[in-house]
C-alpha cells in the first residue's frame, strides 16, 4: 500500500477507536483519563492545564490535580463574563495571560466570528488565545512544557479530527511544547456526571445567563448569541451591533465599486 493509502487507513482505525472509547462506560473513560494523564506527564518537565472558565476545563482541572498539583493557566481575552474573571481568582495557582491586542482592535481588522459552522479558526481566537499562549510558552525552553487542554469529543467534529490526526499526547510543532486532551473521549453527559460527583462549584455565569458555554461576553460565533449577548451586556450588544451594521454595509459598497 502506499503512503496515502497507509494514511488513510490510519485515520479509520483512529475514528473507529474514538468512536469505541466515546461508548465506553464511564467509569472506564475516567480511568482511561488518568492513564493518560500519567503518561502525558512523563513527556516534560513542566505542565500546566489550560483554563477557560468553563466546565470542561474545570473538571479536566479537578482531575489532572488528584493525579498530580500542577498549575493552571487561563487567557483573559479582556472580553470575559465579569463572573469568569471572579470564578478564576478563586482557583490556586492560576497564572493570567493577556493578549496584547483587544476584541475590538481585531474584529475591526478581520470581522467577527461567524455563526455558521465552518472549520476555520475565527481571527479573535487565533489573536487573544493562540498568540498569547505560544508567547507565554516562548518562556520555556522547546518540548519542555506540556498543556492540558479540555476539549471533549463530543463537543464537534473538528475536536474528534485532532484526535484522529494526533491522538492523546502530541508534540505541538509550532508551539514547541507538548499537548494533551484527556478527555477527547468524553461526552457533556460524562462533564455533568463528574461535576455532580466531585461537587464542583460551577462558574455562576452559567446559571446567570442561562450558558451552555462560556467564552467571551462578545462571541458571536455561536446561534444564540443575540439572546445571551442582550441580556447579559446591553451595552457591548449594542456596540456589536454596530460594528456588525458598520461591516455589512462597508462590504456592500465594496461589492459595488466592483460591478
Ligand atoms: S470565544 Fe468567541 S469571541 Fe472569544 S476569542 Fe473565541 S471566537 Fe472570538
């Protein structure tokens, strides 16, 4: 067989394993997690694990730290709900990264994040996420740091894709560290199974603005992002808005010079 074909049969096997693991029992998907977790550790010297806020990295927190105490850290992309900003203050050994840029100074440049699924990373993500974490890892020496990050599989066909591509543990090439996703073959059903177990105080924003995510008070990447955004921040909702108008009617006059 030749390469391509070698590839090809590789990524099935991968597929058709996550979609076992996804089926296992619970209890076996978290044993799997910590071997993982273990294994991962052996990899680099340092780790830390990425938080957002949100529940998937929280529990994926809660359970890197009963194998092992490592630190945590989390973007501020400086457009957080002000009960995330709070929420992290309160977990041990969080060290903050900001981005150098704002939400603002880059949606005007590259637009906002679009609604539609598409498999492109949005503009806001790769400048006040992705830069600043491979700024911050630029502190250590190359491959000597590996991140824990909480994706879960069945949060979207491109997480599952990592994995497919990747697997468990990889070295991150252009960040020069190394990356883990321990709980790719977790679904939100086995997040709130753990989280009801371990009983672990959840962010508020959650409750608040009824979320099922949390990410950025401004993100409009996602369907109900009008209903959430409205309440939750009238006044960023009204400048989105704006900008949303604003960006509208700029491309339409381009379309028009160009006719
Ligand atoms: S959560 Fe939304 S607004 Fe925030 S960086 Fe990601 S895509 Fe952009």
């Amino acid at each position: 067989m030749n390469k391509t074909g070698d590839k090809l049969t590789e990524y099935h096997y991968r597929a058709e394993l996550l979609n076992r693991l996804m089926q296992l029992p619970y209890e076996a998907k978290l044993e799997l997690t910590k071997t993982v977790i273990r294994h991962a550790l052996t990899h680099a010297k340092k780790a830390c694990v990425s938080i957002s806020g949100g529940k998937d990295s929280t529990v994926l927190l809660h359970i890197v730290r009963s194998v092992k105490y490592i630190p945590a850290i989390h973007i501020n992309t400086g457009v957080e709900y002000p009960e995330t900003e709070t929420y992290i203050k309160q977990i041990p050994d969080v060290t903050v990264i900001k981005p150098p840029l704002t939400f603002f100074e880059v949606v005007k440049k590259y637009g906002l994040p679009r609604t539609s699924r598409c498999n492109t990373t949005p503009q806001c993500c790769i400048k006040l996420k992705h830069l600043p974490i491979k700024q911050y890892l630029t502190n250590f020496k190359p491959f000597s740091c590996l991140l824990f990050v909480g994706l879960i599989g069945s949060e979207g066909r491109h997480r599952r894709f990592n994995f497919i591509r990747r697997g468990f543990i990889y070295a991150h090439k252009e960040w020069q560290c190394y990356k883990a996703t321990p709980l790719i073959h977790w679904t939100s059903e086995d997040i709130w199974r753990y989280i009801e177990e371990h009983e672990i105080p959840l962010n508020p924003a959650y409750y608040k603005y009824q979320l099922d995510r949390i990410g950025c008070i401004v993100c409009t990447g996602y369907k109900d992002w009008e209903k959430v955004m409205s309440v939750a921040h009238p006044k960023l909702y009204k400048q989105i808005k704006k900008l949303q108008q604003y960006k509208n009617s700029h491309q339409a006059t381009q379309q028009n010079t160009k006719k």
